[in-house]
C-alpha cells in the first residue's frame, strides 16, 4: 500500500471513531419520532427522566402515556445502552397500542445520523431523535 493511501486510511478510520459516541443522559434527552405501516409515534424525554409518549395507530385509536425512564449500560464502550421506560405503549405487531408495565429498549448513536431507540428489537421500528 502507498504512503498516501495509508494516510487516506488512517483519516477514514479516525473519522468513523469519531462518528460515535459514549452516550449519556444529556445525549439522548430530547424529542423522538417513530414511522411506520403501524402508524406514527412520537416520545419525548425529559432531563429529570420522565418522559411523554404518543401513538398514533393506522386504525386511528390515539393513545398516550407518561412515565420514567433511565438508561443503563449494556457496552463498555458506551454506544450502545439500554433505555427502561415503565410504562410504555408497545409498538411490536403483537402487542401495537397495548399499554405494558415496562420496556426495556436499545439506544445507539448512529454516528451523523443521531440516536435512535431501538423499540421491536431489531425489526425496524426505530424512535429517531429530531
């Protein structure tokens, strides 16, 4: 490999690193948004850790709920949490609109992107932070 490809390399590298983050509480605060065949949906978390969700389903039952949350470590690294919210409006296909006692949910920061709350484990169903 030539010296300047390295170089080129090298600064790709530093430029993804520095894409992520270790995420705190100030970093995921904030007002979120959720699309999808399901409906529409959003969540806003608050810095003394409640927070305000909203569903919107396609059959057009609304609902709403309000509650705490906290984040807790999953990776030691950091970029990758968990977010507890009890209660919360679930959006899996089984349980859509259904109000559950508590949710369990992954957050990430996703470099440029932002953060994202990971709500049907992997399937899709992302809150994205506006």
């Amino acid at each position: 490999m030539t010296r300047t490809a390295t170089v080129i390399l090298g600064l790709l590298l530093c430029l993804c690193v520095g894409c992520t983050r270790h995420l705190t509480n100030d970093h995921v605060v904030g007002r979120y948004y959720a699309s999808g065949e399901w409906g529409k949906s959003t969540l806003v978390l608050n810095p003394d850790g409640t927070f305000v969700q909203n569903v919107f389903p396609a059959n057009g039952n609304e609902k709403s709920t309000n509650g705490k949350w906290r984040m807790r470590d999953d990776d030691t690294r950091g970029y990758t949490k968990t977010i507890d919210f009890e209660p919360f409006i679930s959006l899996l296909a089984q349980q859509l609109g259904e109000s559950v006692p508590y949710a369990g949910c992954t957050v990430e920061s996703v470099g440029f992107r932002g953060v994202w709350i990971d709500v049907d484990l992997g399937r899709g169903t992302m809150y994205k932070k506006q």
